[in-house]
C-alpha cells in the first residue's frame, strides 16, 4: 500500500479539517481506512469528537499535534478520525462499547483501539494527557503498551471480542411484545426523578449538572396532566420551575447574548462548559416558553426573547438553516469571550449603572472563575431593585444600558470558533424551539426563522425520499438517521401549531411514511437508528433512553402519535403503541430514564385534544391564541385558513371533519374541538369556544 499520509483535507466537516495538518496520518472512517487496517493487521486508533468540544482541543494540541506523538500512532496503528455529529451512529455504538469495557460514563474525546477485522475495541478510554498526570496514563506511554499487548495477546483479545459480542447481542434480544406500560410507570418515573433533585440549587443530580430538559418537561408534563383530572402535584411543579429558575439566572446562561451552555462544572449552574449547542438551547427554548403558559415569568420571559435573538443573530446560516455550535475556547483560552475583570466593567459603565451591576451579577463577590468573573445571578431581580432602594422604572433603564454596553464591548473581543455545518437532527429540535416560543409570545420573526430553517431543509437535504444528516459549505452529508427524521418530525408539527402551512403537512406525512419505511423493526417494534440500507456496523442500536438528546424511539412515537390523531390515520397511531410496547421492558426498569416515550406513552394513556380552525388569516389568529393559551400538552391547536373569497385552498384536511365547513362563504371562523375521532358542532364563536376547549 501507498505511503500513509493525513486524509482529512478534502472533508467538509470543520472538526475533521481542524486536524487535517496534524502530522498524524488521520483517514476519515471509509473503506479504504478499513481494508488497510486489515490488509496491515494493523490496530485501529479511532477518535471520535467534534469542533466545540474543550478536551478533544487539549488533546489534539498536546498529542495529536506533536510529532513523536504521531510517528508512534503512524507505526503502530491505522488512525481514524471521527465527527460525531456527522457519524452519531458510530458515536453511539462505540460509547456504548466504552461503557461496557470501562463500566464508567464516556465522553469526548472518545479513544478507542479497535481489533482490523472484527471492529471491536479491546481498550477504551476518553481524555489522555501525553505523559502521565491527573491520574490518567500518558498517551505515549498507552500507544506503546496497547501495541505490544495487540501483538502478543491476541487469543485473550479474541475472547474479549468475542463477550463483547455477546453483550450486544443481549441487548437485541427479542420476544413476544409487551403490555403497554401503564399510570404507575409514570409515577414512578416522576417519584425517581423526585429523588435525584437538588432541592437547594435545582436540577438533578450533583457536579457537572446538565440541564435535561427531557426531565423536567416530564415533570412539568406530570404536573399539568394531574391537575387536568384533580390531582395535585405542587411538589412536582417547584422542581420544574426551580430548576427553570436556577438555570436562567445562573452562569450557564449568557445574560448579555443569550442562550444556554452546555452543562454546569458545580452544582449551583454558576461555572459552565462554554461551548454552546444547538441541541441544547432548542429543547430549553422550548420548555422555557412551555413554563410561561404556567406562569408570566420575567426571568423566563427574558431568557426565551434573549435566546431566540442569539439563534436569529448568531447561529442561522444565511441560507436559512441552523449552524450547529459554538465553540468553549478563544484565543486557545476557554471561557475568555465570556470572561470580565471587575475594573474593566467599571470602565464600560456609568456608576449608577456598576451599582446595578454589581449587585445582580455578584461583582461585589470574589472572582469565580480563574480571577474573572462569570456573570451569574445571585438573587432575583426585584429583591436586588429592592435592596439598591431604587424605582423599577429607574432599575430597568439602567440595567437595559449597562448591558447594552457590555454587550457591545464584548463583541470587539475574538469570537469563539463556531461550527457551521447544518445538521438536520439538531435544526429540528432548534425549529420545534422556535415555533413555540413564537407561539407564546407572538412573535412573528421566530417564526419566519424557524420556517425558513424548514425551507433550507426540504429543499437541500430531502430529495423526496430520503433525507441527509447534515450540509456544510452547500455539500450535504452521510445518509440521515432516526433522530433526523424524528426531530424533523416534531418540529413540522410545531410549525403546523404555530402557522399552516400546505407545504409542512405534506412533508411531514412524507416524512413519517418513510422513517416507518426505512427504519421501523416491523417484526419487534420500534425504530433502529440507521436504516435498513446503511452500512452495517457492529451493532444496530434502537435508542429507547434519553442521552444529550431526547431518544429517537420516544420522538418518533410522540409525534406519530399526535400526527395519526390530526389525520386520523390508525396505521401511525398503532405503530406509534408498538413502540411502546417494543420498550416496555426497558421502561419498567429504569422509568426516569425514559422520559421522552414516557411522554409519548401518556399521549397514548389520555388521547389529545384536537381544535381544528377554519376562517382566513386575519380572523383566525385570534381564536388559534385562545387555543393555545396556558400550559396544556394534550391538546393540538391548528389553524388552517381559507382565501380571501372564502373557497377552500387545497391543504390536508383532517379527514374526519365534515366537508360541509369548507363549503361557500366560511370568511367567519369556525371551529371544531375532537377527542379521538368525535368532533363537536361547528363552534362559531369564541365564548362557546372557549366553554368546549374546557
């Protein structure tokens, strides 16, 4: 074979590329990576990370950078590189492989040493410092040992292989379908979840403490489906709105740009990881604007306005998609473009305008991050207007120009890298945020946004049958997977809420019918994360729990379901109770763990609310508002109008409402409340509309 050299300079993907001049002979994971692994009997190096991720840059500048490093890793191994956000499938199987190895959590950068021929890893692990140190084995010390080990124990290799084959085929274990889980499953979920709270600082579990939206909307979920049949559950909605709380005001949160961190390094959301992911702030755009139809919250009101203004402003392509995140380091320093000196904030503004400051942001408290501070709410805004003495009017004013100033001072520092490829998976979950932030507070441009993002999609990474993962500088990527075609899903759903629109029903049917198509497990139930025609790897995942993001299984049985009442289609809805008795088992043994298709196991439990409207747009918006006013997750509001003489456009109708609505002059709105398959009267107007929706 040729002689090896670095592989990466002709990918598209930004993490890839920024190791393409490493001295490593990196390939990409393809054929001919593969085939010269087995052909050398050389080991597989596989490294799996992406561009935002802090310690995969640690590791790439003191290992992968450094030339004795990479002539040990060129003679010894095949090196391959890995984005995880291009190739979740290979992330999934080999974390998964990591955990069963290490019996620990993974992570990125993900290490792994794969046996040429079988591709399964004989040695795991995650962050490795070059030479030995907090507690870890030096890097160049690991390379030289898993070498010699490959070369003289390949039999205790082989049966290593062998268990490990073993355990997955345990996993895949099938038999007869199960019982639909029932009420007490989610209560137990709620009561586990009750256990790991943090009833001081919100959240769940101790340091790093991600936010796990999945979590609380399943709480905030559990809460609101209580009250709707009398029962009470004050306990469940403290958790959800301290935690909504805790998070909005602290340092995970950027008060001056908006948008959320990925995850707290100490327990009170003070100190974040700084990288920024689109994944993260779609899912908490969404549940903040869920928890204002609880209560008109400031904090939370401010949070959602400030978050949709970061994605518009920083993370929307001019194509109209999402990128996909925001680097943790600038100037090779993590944190440094959120970082301020005391003095330096002193400077930017006026006094009365730093007394404020101080106060809400805790200048006036000991530096908390390497000697700068992170600007981290201590208390909540009117007890610090009430403490400075000062009227709210006034407070606000000067609030409002300090952080304008801020802000503008800021933004004349480096940027952090941001990764700008489009991943369908992740625009979804970023659409389905928007739209429902636009449709709590009423603001168009969200939803423009979010219909754009649609737009960009259907017309470059869906060729009618298929979609694609991702696309960067206009090249689209490697064949999607479940959670691309399940977020998609959500989010046209979302869109379908907020505005109607012909095209978005359409492609949302299309949509379904070919996720079923091509990744349903029609003998088992439930939906494999690659399709039937991709490429076979060691092991076929069906993600049953929820992870960084919600599990596909759980979104795509959430919204078949929602979609198959709107449409009255049973086939969707009886695959969409497949799944979940597909995943029975695994629900019943770890319940909080599986908060999405719990969701979607309390739409099957309790059958939605369907209030279809029909008017033009003028008249229509009006009662679509009364629809959606409060906290309600069974009900589904569309409205879908007529054209200006009254004659029916030619959208999807639900097909089991009377044709009689659509016909003549129908420029009043009406409305039709269903529950399953049994629709009132037409409602003509809005006190008796109002009076059924309860």
């Amino acid at each position: 074979m040729p002689e090896e050299r670095n592989q990466l300079g002709q990918e598209s993907s930004p993490y890839l590329l920024q190791h393409a001049d490493n001295p490593v002979a990196w390939h990409p994971w393809n054929d001919e990576a593969l085939d010269r692994a087995r052909a050398e009997d050389k080991p597989i190096f596989l490294s799996i990370g992406y561009s935002a991720c802090h310690w995969c840059h640690v590791m790439a500048h003191e290992s992968f950078e450094d030339e004795e490093t990479a002539a040990l890793m060129n003679q010894y191994f095949v090196n391959i590189k890995v984005d995880r956000e291009e190739r979740p499938d290979l992330d999934k199987i080999y974390q998964l492989a990591h955990q069963v190895l290490t019996r620990r959590p993974g992570g990125w950068p993900l290490t792994m040493f794969l046996d040429p021929v079988t591709h399964l890893p004989f040695f795991g692990g995650t962050y490795f410092p070059k030479h030995a140190r907090y507690q870890l084995p030096g890097f160049l010390d690991l390379l030289r040992r898993i070498a010699n080990v490959f070369e003289t124990q390949r039999e205790s290799l082989r049966e290593q292989g062998d268990k490990l084959t073993q355990v997955f085929e345990e996993l895949t274990v099938t038999g007869e379908a199960k019982a639909l889980p029932e009420q007490k499953t989610l209560i137990a979920a709620r009561d586990s979840l009750a256990q790991q709270y943090d009833p001081r600082h919100g959240g769940f579990g101790d340091a790093p403490k991600f936010p796990m939206p999945t979590a609380i909307e399943r709480i905030l979920r559990h809460w609101a489906y209580g009250e709707r049949r009398g029962e009470r559950d004050r306990k469940g909605l403290d958790m959800a709105m301290t935690t909504l709380t805790q998070i909005a005001r602290g340092g995970i949160y950027d008060h001056l740009g908006g948008g959320f961190c990925r995850y707290s390094t100490d327990r009170k959301w003070m100190i974040p990881h700084f990288e920024k992911m689109l994944y993260d702030n779609g899912p908490l755009l969404a549940l903040y604007a869920d928890a204002l139809g609880v209560t008109r919250d400031e904090l939370f009101t401010s949070a959602v306005r400030e978050t949709a203004q970061w994605v518009m402003r920083e993370m929307q392509s001019p194509e109209g998609g999402y990128y996909a995140a925001l680097d943790a380091d600038s100037e090779g320093e993590e944190g440094k473009f959120y970082l301020w000196r005391r003095n330096e904030v002193k400077k930017l503004l006026t006094e009365d305008e730093y007394l404020v400051v101080e106060t809400l942001y805790g200048l006036d408290k000991p530096a908390n991050f390497e000697a700068h501070w992170n600007l981290h709410r201590y208390d909540s805004w009117r007890s610090v207007v009430s403490r400075l003495s000062l009227e709210r009017e006034d407070a606000d004013r000067l609030l409002a120009s300090a952080r304008k100033k801020l802000f503008s001072a800021r933004e004349q520092r480096v940027r952090p890298g941001r990764d700008d490829k489009v991943l369908c998976a992740w625009n979804g979950l970023m659409i389905l945020g928007m739209a429902r932030a636009s449709n709590r507070l009423r603001e168009p441009r969200w939803l423009e946004s979010a219909q754009r993002a649609t737009d960009f999609i259907r017309e470059n990474l869906w060729d009618g049958e298929q979609l694609t993962s991702s696309w960067t500088d206009g090249k689209p990527g490697h064949q999607a997977y479940l959670d691309d075609y399940a977020n998609l899903l959500a989010a046209l759903l979302a869109l379908l809420e907020a505005r109607w629109r012909d095209v978005d029903i359409r492609f949302a049917i299309a949509i379904a019918d070919a996720v079923i198509e091509k990744f349903r497990d029609p003998s088992n139930g439930g939906f494999y994360f690659t399709a039937h025609d991709q490429e076979q790897l060691i092991y076929r995942p069906k993600p049953a729990m929820d992870e960084a993001m919600p599990a596909g299984n759980g979104m795509i049985a959430r919204s078949l379901n929602r979609l198959g009442h709107l449409m009255a289609n049973a086939r969707y809805l009886e695959i969409a109770s497949e799944t979940l008795r597909w995943a029975a088992e695994s629900i019943s043994r770890v319940p909080a763990a599986h908060c999405t298709l719990l969701d979607a196991l309390e739409d099957e439990l309790y059958p939605p609310q369907i209030a279809v409207i029909r008017g033009q747009d003028a008249r229509i918006a009006e009662w679509l508002s009364v629809c959606q006013q409060g906290y309600k997750p069974w009900r589904i509001c569309v409205a879908i109008p007529t054209d200006r003489d009254g004659a029916q456009r030619p959208p999807l109708l639900p097909p089991y409402l009377p044709t009689v609505q659509v016909a003549g002059d129908i420029s009043d709105p009406v409305a039709y409340v269903c529950s399953g398959l049994e629709c009132s009267l037409p409602i003509k107007d809005l006190d008796t509309l109002k009076a059924t929706l309860k």
